[in-house]
C-alpha cells in the first residue's frame, strides 16, 4: 500500500471486519452512505491517518460524529471523532473505553462493589453511630440498610453515562461545569478521595504495626498504648504501605479488577470466620442487648429521636458521596447496562451483612472479653484481644492482617486512587498520565494529615463523613439534572473533547458558571451547619435551628439543592 494510504478496520453493523484506504488528502472522516437497516452506529467510516493520533489508529478506534440520536439496542454508544480532540482536553486514559475493551461484567462489579463495602471504615461505621448514643444496634442496621438503598438509584443513575459513552466522570462533568469547569467538580472530589487514601493508608499502617508487635519483629514497649497515630514507627509503617499501594496502582485497570476478584472472597470468608467464632462462643441472643448495654455503661444516651434518626441516615448515605460521584470511572468498563444495574445491587446487601457482622462480633468479643464494645471497634484490635485470651498463637494475628490490608488495598486503589488521578490528568491531559497522577494525588493526600480526621467517633461521623457528604452532594445534583432533565441522555462525546470556542460545552470562556453558582448554593445550604459541628462557630452563637436540621441530613440536602439551582439557573439562561 502507498504511503499515502492508511488501513483502518472498522466494523459493520453484522460485527464483520473490513480494511479501507484513505487518501492524504481526504476529508478527516468520511460516513458512507448507511446500508438498509444498518444502525447509524454500525456505518462504516475512513479516517484519515495523518489527522488522527496514531494510538488511535492502532486501535481501530470506531468514531463517527457524536450527533446521532441512535444509542442501539444495548443502550451503549460509540460516538467520538477523535481527529477534532484538542490536546488540552484528551489524552488515551482519559478517552471513551471503547466496547469491545469493556471488560467488566457482573460478577467483576460486585466484586468491585463487595471488595468497597467489605473495609475497616465500614466496620467502625455502626460502632461509631452507637458511641455517640445515636441508636441502638437494631436502628442502626436498618438505617444503614435504608440509607443504602436510597443511594443505589443516584449511584446506577450517575454511572449511566459511562455506561452508555464510556466516559469517566470528570469528562462527563465538563457537559454540566464547561470544558475546563470540570476540573472544579474533579478537583473537589479528587481532593476527598485523596484524603480518603491517606485514612485507609492509616488503617494498613496500623494493622502491619499489630502483625509485627505480634510476632516480634516492634517490641511491643517501643509501641504507644493508644490508639493514637505517629512516631516513627508509625511513619514508616505507613510509607511502606503507601510504597506496596504504588506498585500496584503502576499497572493498569486490569491489575484493579484481578485485586477485587481476589479480594471479594477472601475479606468475605475471614468475616464469616470472625462471626462464627465469636457467636459461638458468646450469648448469641443476647448480642444486641450486650452491646447496647455496653455503650450505656460509659454513659451514652441510646434514646434516640427522628433528628437523630436522620443524622445517623445521613452519616450512612455519605459514606458512599465519593464513589456515587465518580462511579462512572467503572461503570465506563462494564461490557452492558445491564451487568452494571444489576451488580449494584451488592453494594447495599454487602453493606448489611458487614455491618450484622461487625456488630455481632463487637458485642460477642465484648462479652468474651468482659470490656466495653466501644474498645474493640477495630477488627484488628478485637482478633488480637480474641488471640491472647483464647491462646490461638500467631496464625489469628495472620489471618486478621490478610483481611484488614487485603480489605484496604481493595478499597483504596478502587475507589480512593482512580478519582483523584483522572482529576488531575483533567487538568493537564497532555502532561499526566495515569500512573504519574496517581502518585501524585497518593502524596497529596498524605499531606492533608488524613491520621487526625478518626481520632475521635465525633470527628469521623459529623466533621468527615457528613462534611464531605455535604460537599459533594450539590455536584451530584447538578449532574443529574443536566443529563437526565436538561438533556435527555444525549451527548456530544466529540464535543466533550475539544477547546474550541463553538463547542457545545464551552458555554463562557470554557466554564458554565451557572453550575457553579449551583454547586456553590448547594454548599452554602449546609454550610452553617457545618461550621456548628466542626466547632468554628461557638454553640452559644445564635444560628437559626433550621440550618442545624439541614445539616443532620446535609447530604439529602445538597443533592436536591445543587439540583433545583442548576434547573432555575439553566432555564433563566435558555429564556435569555
């Protein structure tokens, strides 16, 4: 073939292989004429080789132009002209996962979904409603469950456009924030994911220090009582669990699916072991009484009301405002919609059970122990406790290590590595790529000084979770409203990838400052309520009680402002 020519094989609505040639001076993209009951996302299309990356060429990339309105019978869609992309706004980890590479099917996203849920944070999640005498066990389990199925329609509504285009989150957010308004929505959630990366990076650190204290490797009087974090040991424990994390993240996303799949079953069996242990040797009806008594006995109030029902709800719900986010980065993988939809589902039946789970097991631990629940909220701390009373030797210490660092490493690369790195490639696609990123957003959140945000059951519950809940609420919101009300489900993928001034989602010098005025009343909302819980305003200051409400369900309300702003603001700006 002439140099002048360049092969691409593309493909026909009957899944067959063609090779075509295109001239050097032939137009960018040209459609041929569509055959008779052919579906416009089947036409066979020539692609100029010099005007289009030559990675995409190699990849035979099937684009056309994004303004067809045929999404197929699968519900999934490839439209992308890759020869209009702007180079501030594409790079290769950043463009649509094409169909024939999404790999993840049904029993991939649970796995994924099973391997989040199953982590020491969820662990401590119903332990710390109940220290602060929010409510009992029994409230708790149903909150939680509730609380998670009320995020699953969000969570399966804001992965639709991945699933549908196989965009990752921050360049489906540029339709709704602008081209480079985006990276105020990737930024906001990359910047909470990386200070999530640093507590679990926390948690690893602290079970390898209890692994190598048990087997002697730290001398236990070198080692603080406390549950308090630093020093030196603590330091290095936590740069050697930061080091394992980077190697692993290095790779690419199918390093990520092999590390769910491995993990899903075992954190799974080592709870089951856990449980059944503990039951079997404590009263087992008598579980959520224990426990419920046992936070009693430090002077807890376990009466509870409708506010506190709320705010516990709230606290539930937040724990998942991050991935909801961002859950197209995965959903962007999933071979169909219906695989996606349906694996959902385990996120709030894992949830559940983890938490049955860890409230059996504290409130049986507590009764074998004879000590107070509110001690052995750590999984860690109750199977090392478990270890020396019963005399198991080493091989609890083991096997509780496998479970706590198996269940972060799972956790952390998924949901706490993937989002931040994407935000920051937003930023500047041309110079970052994944794995630069990544490192890079792994050191960020380590200088947010993650270790000082748990210190206290308080802390975790109103200033984190239900903060960063509040945060991240309004984007959602805005989100949602823009793909499903203001635009039907359809997208300028093309579009979506370029800087040019008549783009689609250019709007005002790249930034549509519509959403972010929404996003920024949708903050504002909660935003006395959030100075009242972290202790910047004195409680004695006189705040309106309506704003403390808002707050005890900052999350319900962010979502429904930063909505409700985005649909005036868009349809005043439509009308002029």
């Amino acid at each position: 073939m002439s140099k002048n020519y360049a092969a691409i094989t593309v493909s026909s609505n009957k899944e067959t292989r063609k090779t075509y040639a295109a001239k050097a001076n032939s137009p960018r993209v040209l459609v041929l004429p569509r055959r008779r009951n052919e579906h416009a996302r089947r036409r066979e299309i020539i692609v100029l080789k010099n005007r289009v990356p030559s990675r995409v060429l190699t990849r035979s990339v099937l684009v056309k132009n994004g303004n067809e309105d045929d999404d197929g019978d699968d519900g999934m869609i490839e439209t992308f002209d890759s020869g209009k992309t702007s180079i501030t706004m594409y790079n290769e980890d950043l463009a649509p996962v094409l169909m024939r590479n999404r790999s993840f099917g049904f029993i991939d996203l649970s796995a994924l979904w099973i391997g989040l849920v199953v982590c020491v944070p969820a662990w401590t999640l119903v332990s710390s409603l109940m220290a602060l005498g929010k409510v009992n066990a029994q409230i708790a389990l149903i909150l939680i469950f509730l609380a998670n199925v009320l995020v699953l329609l969000p969570t399966c509504w804001q992965g639709a456009a991945g699933v549908k285009y196989g965009l990752p989150y921050v360049v489906q957010a540029r339709a709704s924030f602008g081209v480079k308004g985006a990276n105020v929505a990737g930024l906001s959630r990359g910047l909470i994911a990386s200070i999530w990366f640093g507590i679990q990076t926390v948690v690893g650190a602290k079970c390898l220090k209890t692994l190598f204290v048990d087997f002697g490797v730290i001398a236990a009087s070198t080692v603080s009582t406390t549950n308090e974090f630093g020093g030196v040991i603590d330091f290095s424990l936590y740069g050697l669990f930061f080091l394992a994390q980077a190697f692993v993240v290095w790779n690419d996303v199918e390093s990520i699916k092999t590390i769910e799949k491995f993990a899903a079953p075992v954190l799974l069996f080592l709870t089951l072991l856990l449980f059944v242990f503990t039951t079997t040797n404590s009263a087992f009806p008598s579980m959520f009484h224990a426990i419920t008594q046992s936070f009693a006995n430090n002077n807890v109030d376990v009466s509870f009301s409708w506010r506190t029902i709320l705010q516990a709800a709230t606290a539930a719900a937040s724990f998942w405002a991050t991935m909801i986010v961002n859950v197209s980065d995965f959903s962007r993988y999933s071979k169909s919609k219906k695989s996606f939809q349906s694996s959902s589902f385990a996120m709030p039946l894992t949830m559940l059970i983890f938490a049955f789970a860890s409230i059996v097991v504290t409130s049986s631990a507590s009764t074998i122990l004879n000590t107070s629940s509110s001690l052995l909220t750590d999984p860690m701390v109750v199977t090392s406790q478990l270890s020396q009373h019963f005399g198991w030797g080493k091989i609890s210490s083991v096997l509780a290590a496998i479970g706590i660092l198996t269940a972060t490493l799972s956790t952390n690369i998924a949901a706490n590595i993937l989002a931040p790195a994407n935000a920051l490639q937003n930023i500047a696609p041309s110079k970052l790529s994944f794995r630069t990123a990544s490192i890079l957003s792994m050191i960020i959140g380590t200088m947010c000084l993650p270790w000082k945000l748990t210190s206290d059951a308080s802390s975790y519950v109103f200033v984190w979770l239900t903060g960063y809940g509040a945060f991240l609420a309004p984007i959602l919101g805005i989100m949602l409203c823009d793909y499903f009300v203001l635009r039907k489900q359809k997208l300028n993928v093309t579009d979506l990838y370029s800087d040019d001034p008549k783009g689609e989602y250019y709007y005002q010098n790249g930034y549509n400052y519509r959403a972010i005025i929404a996003f920024t009343i949708g903050v504002l909302a909660n935003l006395p309520g959030f100075l009242l819980a972290t202790g910047f305003v004195p409680s004695t200051f006189e705040v309106p009680q309506i704003f403390s409400m808002a707050y005890d369900c900052a999350w319900f309300v962010g979502v429904f402002f930063g909505a409700l702003a985005h649909l005036i603001l868009s349809s005043i700006g439509q009308k002029n």
